[in-house]
C-alpha cells in the first residue's frame, strides 16, 4: 500500500491460549539450586525470551499488532503487547519507500529461587518498548506490481523490576533488580506490492518476507549474551468497495480483509502457536473534502485465530 498508512491495531485481544513453549520454560526446575545460581540461570532464559518476544512487534503486522496472553497452568505468564505501524511511498516520480513500527510489550514471568530447603517465588515485570525503521525502493515489474527491497533497523530498551519480599531478603538480585537489556537489530524485507484501483472497488495486496536479528546490549551484556532471530512470512489483503451510501460529498465504503503471517526462526513456537490468521471487516470513511492533511479513515474488527488461540481486535487506521 504505496500512499497509506497501513492498519493501526492497538486493541486488547482476549485469547484462550495454552503457551506450550513458555510451560517448559517456566516449569520450578531448580529447587535443589543455591538462589544466586537459580537466577543467573534462569536470568539467560529470560532474556532470550524477551528478545524473542520483542520480535514480533518489529514490522507492521495486522495479525500480531496486539496480544494479550495469560496461562495459569504455567503460573500465568502474562503477556500483553501492542504496535503502532505504517508505511507509505513518496510519490511515483521518487519511489522511495519508508516504514516505522513503535511496539510496547509487557512479560511478566517468575523466578524459583531457594536456599536449598525453602523456595520463594520471586516475580518480574519486563517492560519492553521497540522502534523499527525501514527504508526501501520501489521496483516496477508488471503493471500495477512493484518488488520493493527493504533495510530495516531496530532499537529495543527493556527494563526489568524485581518485587522482592523481607521473606526472601538474603537472595542477591541486585543484578536483576537494576539490570536493563538494550536491544539492538539489523537485517531487511522484501515485498511484492500489488494496488489495483477502480471505480467499482480497490484491491491491495501485500507478500513480505522479513528477516531480522536481534542482539542485547547494556549493563546484562556482561552475563547474558542474549541473541534472536525474528523471521516471518506475511500476506495481507485488502478490498474496498463502495456501499451506495454518500457521507461528507463521499462515498462510504465497507472494507474485506484478510491477513496470514507464518513465523519462522525463534519466533516459531514461541508462544504456542508457529502462525496468526486474521479476518476483517470494517468501514471506511473518505474525509478529504474537509480536511487537509488525512484523506480517508478506517475502522476494522478483526477475527484471529491459529493454533491453541483465537481473538478478536478492534483496528482504527488513517491515509494521508
């Protein structure tokens, strides 16, 4: 979609998930362990975690724009995350392509930690915010067709809270408690972009391949060489149409969407499911007559489903 913003999806989903990869990962395995080994171990998989986590909020994806997870079978590992995305070309004379995705995420796992005959709970709030840039070309190839070749660059800041109670004061976690992941990543995209538009309805459509890798830094650097790679095979699909009814001088327009996203590298598994399917069906409303800046708005609700989940999701998106 060359001269629009793409979806904006900043809903909370309720899911019924079973999270198979996060049950054995936070499975209470180390009850005969001294507590300061407990966390340096457990420490590494967090953070491999939430780089992986990070990662699916890296582009402008309509079907995992927004989750929220929880699972009490695995202690309820809550995870909540949300994007902001577009993407838009400069014009048809300079076809110059940028993108930028902002996405927040929230983990809220638990450490096991034991002095070898009591064990203690001890629960973490990691806070993850990320920004991912994207620059790219235009390629014509057929008409209405063009292949587009993406660099794309990210920063990640995560921070991590230790509620720690008098009970189990003797453990030292100063590193966890002030510890801060600076995550950084570099890899690209290519796209094939298909715009069709007539009178009696507009037809978009998206192929994306997108292959990032990710790499903490910061002051856990010095005990956790956390490292992710962040792949996905996305198709997104988009028809407008106009209903017959007029609004602001306009045509009103129903929209149909329809969205796959296959993930791959560490992102396969990780929260239980290796794809997202995402179903759409919305208005839109053309406002340029009347304002400047903002061509036409859309509000879509969405259907999600894939393995062990599904959801819904309220989606508000605007073209410039």
């Amino acid at each position: 979609m060359s001269q629009a913003v793409r979806p904006v999806v900043l809903a909370h989903a309720r899911r019924m998930l079973i999270v198979v990869g996060l049950v054995a990962a936070l499975a209470p395995s180390l009850a005969a362990a001294q507590a300061s080994g407990a966390i340096d171990r457990r420490l590494q998989e967090r953070a491999n975690e939430v780089l992986t986590l990070m990662g699916f909020g890296l582009t402008p994806d309509v079907t995992a724009g927004s989750l929220s997870i929880s699972d009490t079978s695995s202690g309820d590992p809550r995870v909540q995350s949300a994007t902001l995305g577009g993407g838009f070309t400069v014009s048809r004379s300079l076809p110059l392509y940028l993108e930028g995705t902002v996405a927040y995420a929230r983990y809220d796992p638990a450490f096991l930690a034991t002095d070898g005959q009591v064990e203690r709970t001890v629960p973490t709030r990691w806070n993850m915010l990320s920004v991912t840039a994207g620059v790219g070309w235009d390629v014509p190839i057929a008409p209405e067709l063009v292949l587009r070749p993406i660099l794309n660059a990210s920063y990640g800041h995560v921070t991590t809270d230790a509620a720690i109670g008098a009970a189990i004061a003797d453990v030292d976690l100063q590193r966890l408690e002030k510890g801060r992941i600076d995550a950084v990543g570099y890899g690209g995209s290519l796209m094939l972009d298909y715009e069709r538009y007539r009178p009696e309805g507009d037809l978009d459509a998206e192929l994306r391949y997108t292959n990032i890798f990710l790499r903490n830094t910061g002051t856990l650097a010095d005990a956790v060489d956390s490292r992710s790679i962040a792949r996905s095979l996305n198709l997104w699909t988009r028809w407008r149409a106009p209903t017959g009814v007029v609004l602001l001088d306009r045509p009103l327009r129903y929209v149909l969407e329809f969205a796959h996203t296959r993930y791959g590298g560490d992102l396969e598994g990780a929260l239980g499911f290796d794809y997202l399917s995402s179903i759409g069906l919305g208005m839109e409303l053309d406002v340029s007559k009347y304002e400047r800046w903002v061509t036409r708005v859309r509000l879509v609700a969405r259907y999600r489903f894939g393995p062990n989940v599904q959801g819904t999701s309220i989606g508000f998106a605007v073209s410039f």
